[in-house]
C-alpha cells in the first residue's frame, strides 16, 4: 500500500464502552502508533479520573468532599470548567447535579474522544475517525457517517457526510436507556424525542453537551439549537417524524442516482 494510502484500525474497551479508530493517510507509521498510544491512554486516564464506578475516582472523590478541587488533576479542573460554560449556555438543561451527586459524564465522553483524535492529528494521520459509543469526532476525510434510527434497531434514520473536521453525538436512549433527566424535575423527559443528533464543527465537547442538553429540553430543542451558531441539528419523535435544523442539510450524503 503506498504510503499516503495507509490505513491503521484499532478498537478499544474503556469508560464502559467500544471506542473505535479509524486512521487514513499514515505516511510515519510508527510516528502515528505512538500517537494512537497516547490516545488510548488518554481514555483509560479519563476513565480513571472521571469514573462514577470507581468509588477512588477523582470526580467521586471530590464530589463526596474528600478531595479539594485545587488537589485534582488538571484534566478535573478543565472539565468542570467546561462543564459550567455548556450549563451556561444551555440555561441549565445541561447540569453535572443530580440528585446533589456530581456527575460530568454527559461532557467527558465527548471531550476524551475529541482530545484523543487530537493527540492522533499531530502524528501526523492525515484523517481520523474515533466513534466512542456512537459519538463520533472526525478531523479530515472525507467521511461518510451513519445516524441509527432509534425507532428501528439496526437501521439508519439519516447518513452525514463530510470533508472537514466535525464532531457527532446523538443523545437518547435506544442505545442506554434513558440515562438523560429533566434537570428541573429529576426524572425522564416526557413527551420529547426519540433521539437528537447535534453536529458541531467546534468539536465533540461542543456537539456532545448540545445534544445532552436538547434531549433534555424535548419539543424546546429545535429552536434553541437554531439560534445556536455553528450547531446544526436533527431529531427522530417517537411517532418516526423527524425535524432538522435550517443548516442541517448541507451535511446530508447526497444519494447516487
């Protein structure tokens, strides 16, 4: 294979799912697998930090009051940073609160996976795809992207396709059951959405909170992402009928006659 056809593959069990790798336009190969070690360590790191299974976890530690924020790992402190401007953003419908428990998961899968494709991208990979559970950061491409329809397992409600760097994430729960509440009333959403899919050139941080927070929000979301800049949206409704954004379009694949 010529050297700036060169593919690498990798598939990896961390933070409780399947993260998988796809690496195009390799021409320092060595160079490239040592940057897919540091992603993949990246994601057991975040694991380890951010684990709400692990009782010695940093984000338990400090949410039980046993750990002082200034005494965490600096990845600790950029998440929750993060974690505050999205709950800014979204007027509260994305939260790290529930229950008085902390939990930044709904920000930290996004963030691990756009931070290892980065790592990834400075090695010198030409392309990168990284789905982790169904969210997806792309960086290059071009790449061609199926949305499952949570209505029918197995099955695709939409196909994305692009040539830039953008990230993916679909929130629901055909694929986890409801793991999203109503921050205002602790309890599953009623009467929303089969599921959101929120892309965001910004990057998997972005899209991933987004579209936490617009499953939470149920019939507001539509409207709240189109005045969003730079988010773009599409939504399944329990009945099968769908809605996008007014900008969603241009990352629909074309069908070939």
């Amino acid at each position: 294979m010529a050297p700036d056809t060169a593919r690498l593959r990798h598939v990896e069990e961390s933070m409780g799912t399947v993260f998988s790798f796809d690496i195009r336009g390799v021409q320092d190969e060595p160079r490239v697998r040592a940057g897919l070690h540091a992603a993949v360590a990246s994601l057991h790191r975040a694991d380890e930090l951010f684990s709400t299974f692990r009782p010695d976890s940093q984000i338990l530690r400090l949410g039980r009051g046993e750990l002082a924020l200034s005494a965490c790992a600096r990845e600790v402190v950029e998440v929750l940073e993060l974690c505050a401007a999205a709950e800014r953003e979204s007027a509260g419908w994305f939260t790290t609160r529930y229950a008085g428990g902390l939990d930044p998961t709904g920000l930290v899968k996004g963030w691990a996976v756009e931070r290892a494709v980065r790592m990834i991208a400075s090695s010198g990979a030409g392309s990168v795809c990284l789905n982790g559970g169904g969210d997806i950061q792309l960086l290059g491409g071009p790449w061609r992207v199926g949305i499952s329809d949570p209505l029918r397992p197995g099955g695709l409600a939409t196909v994305i396709e692009t040539g830039e760097g953008l990230g993916v994430a679909t929130s629901g729960p055909a694929e986890r059951g409801c793991h999203v509440l109503d921050p205002y009333t602790g309890r599953p959403p009623v009467g929303g959405l089969a599921s959101v899919t929120v892309v965001c050139p910004e990057g998997l941080t972005t899209a991933d909170t987004r579209a936490t927070a617009a499953y939470a929000m149920g019939e507001r979301a539509r409207g709240w992402l189109e005045a969003l800049p730079g988010a773009e949206g599409f939504a399944v409704m329990p009945d099968g009928r769908t809605w996008t954004t007014s900008g969603f379009h241009r990352y629909v694949a074309k069908v070939s006659a």
